[in-house]
C-alpha cells in the first residue's frame, strides 16, 4: 500500500538585518537580469526574489531593511514609461503596505489579480517620462525614518505628487512641512499655483503665503510703509527708503492687477495728508534756516544734504498724490513758497552736486503746474500770475546751467536730466499764461522778448494767441452787446 507524500512544511524565513545605512538605502538596481514581464509574464521557472516562496504576502518582520536590497526583498515595483522607459525596483511588502494605500490595495487579497501567484509579487506602474525619477525617490524615501530635505522645492512637488497618487499620506506630509517652511523663488511660486490647488483642499495650507490679504492688513502695512517713506533718515538707509517708496507706488498702480488699495479710503486719505503735511512742515523750517543764512553757510554739505533729501521725498510724493487725486495738498504749499524756495535754490553754486538740487526744484514744480494745467489743481488769478513772475525767470536763469560742461561730465550736465520736463513745462507756462487777462499776458510777453534768454521757454504760442484774441476782441465783444441788445428788445 502506497503511504500517501507527506506535505511539504513551508519554511518561515528569516529577514537578516544589513548593517544600518542611510535612511533612504542603497543605490537602487535599475535592471534585474533579464525579465520580460510582469503579473502574468512571470511564471514559476521566472527569476524572483528569494524571499519570494509563500503563496500569500505577509509584512516583513520588523527589522532594519534597505530599498533594493535584493537578499531580503517580496516584492519588486516595475515602473514603465509611455516611451519605453522600463526599471524594477526591489521593495518590501511590509514598507509598501503599511505607507501606501495604493500598495495596499495592490497587495492584498481583495484586488483582482491578486489570486494569480505571479502578480502578487510584481506591482506594475505607470507613469510619464518626466515623472520617473519621482517615483524612484518616493519609493526609496518610504524607507527613511526622518523627512529628506534635500531635494529642493521642484522636486519636492513632483515628489509630492507621486506621494498624493500613491497613497502615502506620511510621505505627503513631510512634503508639505518642507514646501512650507522654505523660502520660494518666483518660479517656484507658479509651479506651487499650478500644481498644489489640483491636489486637494487639504494641501492648500501650503498656499497660505500667497493668499490674498485682507484690507485691514493691507491698510496697516500701507500706513506703517509711507511714514517710514516720508521721515527723515540717515543716509545710511537712503536704499531702504527708496524701495518702500517704490513699494508703496507699486500697492497703488493699476497693471494687469487691480490696486492694493482704493483713493475713495478715507482712512488712508488722512493718513497721506497727515504725512504730507508732516514732510512739508520739516521742509519749511529747513528752508526758513536756509534762507537767513549766509551763502557760505547755505553751501555745507549737511545743509545740502538735508534740503536734497527733502526735495527727493516731496518729488516722489508727487506720484502718490497723483494716484490718490490729492496733489492739492501740496501743490498750494509749493505755489504760495515759489519766492522762498527760488531764492534759496539761487543761492547754490554751480557745481555739479548742487545742480542736483536745483533739478530736483525743477522736477517738483513741473508736476505741480502739471496739476494746475490740467484742472486737478484749481488756484486763484492772482497765484497764476505768481507762478508766471516767480518761476519763468528762474527757468530761463536756470536752463544756461544745465547745458554748460563740467568736471564730471565731458558733454555736458543735460545727460543726466529729463529733457521732457523742459518741454513741459514750456507747454505748462504757454497754458497758464493765456488763462491769465490779456493786460497780464502782454507784460509778461513784452518782458520775455527783452530778455537775453528768449530762446527758453519758447512763448512763440502764447504770443499768437494773445494777438489773434487782442486784435478780434472789440468786434467780438460788439457782436455779443448786439445779440444782448436784440435780446433785450426782443423781451
């Protein structure tokens, strides 16, 4: 009688721990001999893993292994690209169960394929070309025991990704720690706003930094800034005080983006005319020293300094009174201290330094008639007139200075000035001259044809004006007493 086979006993094998290596393993073996498939392509005479013997996966036992290694893998990942790109990566089932979803549901006794030996211990994925070496590190990073922070911000987000797809949620948080905590480049910014809002809401904490903040705040940075932009500081942090200027004019320019802030704020009103009024204050107490003092007082360099800083600060108020409809607050403290102002800017020297002050005199009253011209600014008859007696001769003294050589400059000093303000402010002074009654308009033009500086402004313009409107004025005004006369019989 034939004694039935005795059953073979199935040997538990033991996992013998390699020595402690870096927490995300060895090198990983990109080629495994020769094998042409996976799940159905690997049959029993197929090269596997040696801890491959069990007809169901169990996790490893708990010691310390290596990704790749190969002695003690059961479990290998063939990565595939849609361009032929083909890479098997030895692994462990107990690390892939226990840290990714997607592993888990691959490996276990519910998933279809699982019943079939061979697809048990072979978990195909696919993947783009360019995601390749992501999923490699994610694999290889299921194995560390503390986060990776080495990869830089790209490849923590192609990373995380991978991580999200897979399932691997420890993973995907150190992910986001590190995304959050580092500081980003303005092409990592795009990347992150293109990527992370498709993940899932919750990812978007790693947004935080790049969300919309709310007015209140808007306004606090924006009061904080422009006192900072309009205070006197040290020249030491001259820098510093230009890039909030440029910061603050940057909150208020409309671009491809709306405006920061709003002109119809009437909290942020006051504050810029409290600022204003502040700046325009230490000015004048700084112009009334200079102009009781001597001239070789008036020519030390700490005076000259103080009266250019104030000079460069008002200038650039100018833009921000411009935004916000309120040149007005500083346009009629400039009209009505034009005489204070000419005299002391008259007193400097010409040298090349002080010439810088003079311009910046000059760039400021441009933009102030600027704001006369155009109606933003509405003053008086007798502040135009003003305007026209006290800053025409002081142009016309002033245009010689910049056009003549100096030391610093072979060709001359107009390199480094706005040949555009010339011309405006030639059109301003042709504007704010024919506003003026035709008597006021013929002594200005008489003196302007005595002087020896004719040639700038050019009033050519104004001058026409007054001769056509001069010469037809009694038959226009007759013709309106007639019409008024008709009207009156009439009635």
């Amino acid at each position: 009688m034939r004694l039935p086979r005795r059953r073979r006993r199935r040997r538990r094998l033991e996992v013998v721990s390699p020595p402690p290596d870096s927490a995300a393993g060895e090198a990983v073996s990109t080629s495994l001999g020769s094998p042409k498939g996976c799940a159905s392509s690997i049959g029993p005479s197929s090269s596997l893993p040696p801890l491959i013997q069990s007809s169901k996966i169990k996790p490893p036992l708990k010691t310390l292994i290596r990704f790749g290694d190969r002695a003690t893998s059961d479990v290998v990942v063939r990565i595939r690209t849609h361009e032929g790109r083909d890479n098997w990566l030895y692994c462990h089932s107990g690390i892939l169960i226990d840290k990714s979803k997607y592993f888990a549901e691959r490996l276990s006794d519910d998933w279809p394929t699982c019943q079939i030996l061979d697809s048990r211990y072979c978990v195909e994925v696919q993947c783009e070309e360019f995601e390749f070496n992501s999923y490699v590190v994610a694999l290889r990073l299921l194995y560390a025991k503390e986060p990776q922070t080495r990869y830089g911000v790209r490849n923590t987000i192609d990373i995380l990704q991978v991580a999200v797809r897979l399932g691997c949620h420890q993973l995907s948080r150190y992910c986001i720690d590190y995304l959050e905590s580092v500081p980003w480049e303005e092409a990592d910014e795009e990347q992150i706003l293109k990527i992370i809002p498709h993940l899932g809401s919750q990812y978007e904490e790693i947004l935080a930094r790049l969300q919309p903040v709310d007015p209140i705040s808007v306004i606090g940075i924006f009061m904080s800034t422009l006192r900072f932009a309009t205070s006197s500081l040290p020249q030491s942090v001259r820098d510093m005080k230009s890039s909030a200027q440029d910061q603050l004019e940057y909150m208020l320019t409309e671009d491809d983006d709306a405006p920061m802030l709003t002109s119809d704020n009437q909290d942020i009103k006051l504050a810029v005319k409290n600022c204003v009024n502040d700046l325009l204050s230490r000015f004048s107490c700084h112009l009334e020293s200079l102009l009781y003092a001597s001239q070789e007082a008036v020519s030390k360099i700490n005076m000259e300094n103080r009266l250019q800083s104030f000079l460069t600060d008002i200038s650039w108020i100018c833009q921000i009174l411009n935004k916000m409809e309120m040149m007005k607050h500083l346009a009629h403290y400039w009209l009505e201290a034009s005489s204070n102002i000419v005299e002391v800017t008259e007193k400097m020297d010409a040298e090349a330094d002080l010439l810088e002050i003079k311009w910046k005199v000059i760039e400021v009253t441009s933009k102030v008639l600027d704001s006369v011209v155009f109606g933003h600014v509405i003053v008086p008859t007798a502040t135009r007139l003003l305007v026209v007696n006290v800053w025409l001769p002081f142009m016309q003294r002033a245009r010689p200075s910049f056009e003549q050589p100096n030391s610093d400059h072979e060709e001359g000093s107009t390199l480094k000035i706005d040949c555009e303000i010339w011309l405006g402010l030639e059109s301003a002074f042709v504007s704010i001259i024919l506003t003026l009654p035709s008597n006021n308009q013929a002594a200005i033009l008489a003196e302007w044809l005595k002087s020896e500086h004719v040639r700038y402004p050019d009033l050519t313009e104004a001058l026409e004006t007054w001769c056509y409107r001069s010469k037809v004025a009694k038959r226009r005004l007759s013709l309106f007493d007639a019409i008024g006369n008709r009207k009156s019989s009439g009635f």
